[in-house]
C-alpha cells in the first residue's frame, strides 16, 4: 500500500516538500481488532504542531518509516472483533494515519452510520472537531437560551460547529471572528452566526463590540494570547472562558503569555478543554448532533483533497490559513 511519511525532521510549520510518498506492506488484521480500507483523512492544525515538536504527548513521526498521523473513516474489510464486522464504517478519532489502510483494536474506534450523513462529515462535524465544539458547548460553558457567545477561528471547524450548536441551544448572539471576506461570509451565510468580523481589516474590534455592546458571556478561545486578551475586555462578569486551541503559537518556540490579571478581574471561569477526555461520550454528542446534520439545522463546510498524494499540498493549505472549511484527503 502507500503511505505519506516525513522526508526528514521539522522544525516549524510543515510545507508540501517535506512529505513523500512511499510503498509499504499493508498491515495485517490485529487479533481482537479489524483491518480498515481508509476513505477519508482529516487533517488537522494540531497534526502540523505534532510533526516537529509532538502533541499532548504524541511524538512526532519517525522519517521516512511512520505514516503522518490523523484521525480517519474507512470500511471494515477483515474483521476479528465483536465490535465491528467487514462492511462495517468505522471513525478512529486520533489512531490512524495518512495510507491506505489501516488496522486498530477495538479501543480506537466507534463504529458508525454512513446514512447519518456523508461519510467525510465524521471527519470534521461527527468526528474530532465536533466532539470538541459539542463538550465546549454543553459540557464546559454550558451554553443557553440568552448567552452571548463569542468564538475565533470561526471559519474552521471546530470554532463554526461552536458558534451552531450554541446557537441551537439557545445563545442569543454568535459572533464569530475569522480571516479574510470569504471565510467572514461563510461563517455568517452558511453556518449562521450573528455576525462575523474580519481580523485582518482595522475596524474589527469595533465591529465586535458593537454587535457585543453589553460583552460576552462565553468566549471560545481556538487561536492564542492576544485575541484573548481582546476576548477578556469585553466579557461580562462572571463571563465562561473555554481554552481550546493556541494556533498562532503552534510553530512558535516561547509559550502564550498568560493573561491572569483580566481574568482575576473578570471573575471569569476559565476553562482547559482537550478533547480526549470525552472520548466516552461519542454516541450522546452524536445522538444531539447527527439529527441537526440530517435536518440541515447544522452545516457543513468542507476543503477536500483528492487521492493521498494530494494530502500534503493541503497541509501545507491550512498551516497557511488559506482553507476554506474542514480540511479532509478522499481517497
């Protein structure tokens, strides 16, 4: 089969040239576990991080040997396990990889509905991203009717599943910030938020403030140190701060400034949010969210790459910023 790995070491942000593609054996099917034909790759901002200084514990890949990781939707076509049988569709959220197929035991997937919706939304809406929006949402801020809620990197996916489910919870305002007019307008024509304000133009904290003039009470935090410490200006008191994502400092070599006097001052509840931990939670986030997919409640965007070979291309796409919605590889 074939599989991308790293040329060599990284130390930054990954660019197309640093993969190739390379031949390997396909794996066989674990005992107790399945053999999966992979059908969609997501990549993720949190991947690019890994792949020179590791994540959350995960160290990087080993050059030329270790397919790039990512979390992946496949068919079960060899099976040893109770859990899932061949013809099955299966979601591993953080334990596949960038090849053809892929083998897991039965502690690395969920099995799941490929009439729910499409496929490559386990990907992004049903898999990982969402996930980590719906604990965000429901179980941390614990998002309701009147909340003024406020999130950035709204154009990815996870700040856009935020700002909807907090708006089909009942949030009274949802305003999203996001790079650029076409990701602005995606955020506020498709998946709805009140308002979208551009960060790269000169008049977007007043833009926010007016459609916030009383503040926020939840603010979702995707990106890093100064737009929360924007964020923290304008939150009301006794305001809900969910610590989510640091993209603007993934490739940096010095830590995020903290930001503990505003929040002493906001009486705010601040938040860490890693996803993982709700790993167990998989079939009650999908049983509120996959009814809002199947209804349309709840959209979805989507910047797919074409066959494996196009994964890197698209890697280096979102570490630049210049995607437009859920980066996911088709194979």
């Amino acid at each position: 089969m074939k599989q991308i790995v790293l040329k060599h070491k990284i130390n930054a942000a990954p660019m197309a040239t640093d993969f190739k593609e390379i031949d390997v054996e396909r794996p066989n099917c674990p005992e107790a576990g399945i053999l999966v034909k992979v059908k969609y790759i997501s990549v993720d901002p949190y991947v690019g991080h890994q792949l020179h200084v590791g994540h959350m514990g995960m160290p990087p890949p080993e050059p030329n040997i270790e397919a790039i990781p990512g979390g992946v939707v496949g068919e079960v076509i060899e099976s040893q396990s109770n859990k899932a049988k061949v013809g099955d569709h299966i979601h591993a959220p953080s334990a596949g990889g960038w090849a053809e197929y892929c083998k897991f035991d039965d502690k690395q997937y969920t099995v799941i509905d490929p009439d729910a919706a499409p496929l490559s939304a386990y990907a992004g809406i049903l898999g990982m991203p969402g996930l980590t929006a719906w604990a965000s949402v429901t179980q941390l801020a614990k998002v309701g009717e009147g909340d003024v809620v406020a999130v950035n990197a709204a154009a990815g996916p996870v700040g856009g599943a935020v700002g909807q489910f907090s708006r089909m919870r009942g949030a009274k305002t949802v305003i999203g910030i996001a790079g650029g007019k076409e990701k602005c307008a995606m955020v506020e024509d498709l998946y709805g938020f009140s308002k979208c304000v551009d960060y790269k133009t000169n008049s977007w904290q007043d833009e926010y403030k007016s459609a916030a003039p009383e503040g926020v009470s939840v603010h979702h935090e995707n990106v890093g140190s100064e737009q929360l410490a924007f964020a923290m200006q304008n939150l009301k008191l006794y305001g809900r701060v969910v610590l989510c994502g640091l993209a603007a400092h993934y490739h940096e070599t010095e830590p995020a400034k903290t930001l503990i006097g505003p929040m002493v001052g906001k009486r705010a509840a601040v938040m860490g949010l890693v996803v993982y931990d709700y790993y167990d939670r998989w079939d009650e986030f999908r049983a509120e969210v996959s009814p809002w997919v199947k209804s349309g409640d709840v959209k979805i965007a989507e910047d797919i790459a074409k066959g494996l070979s196009a994964g890197p291309e698209l890697m280096e796409k979102l570490m630049k910023g210049k995607n437009v919605g859920k980066c996911v590889i088709a194979l």
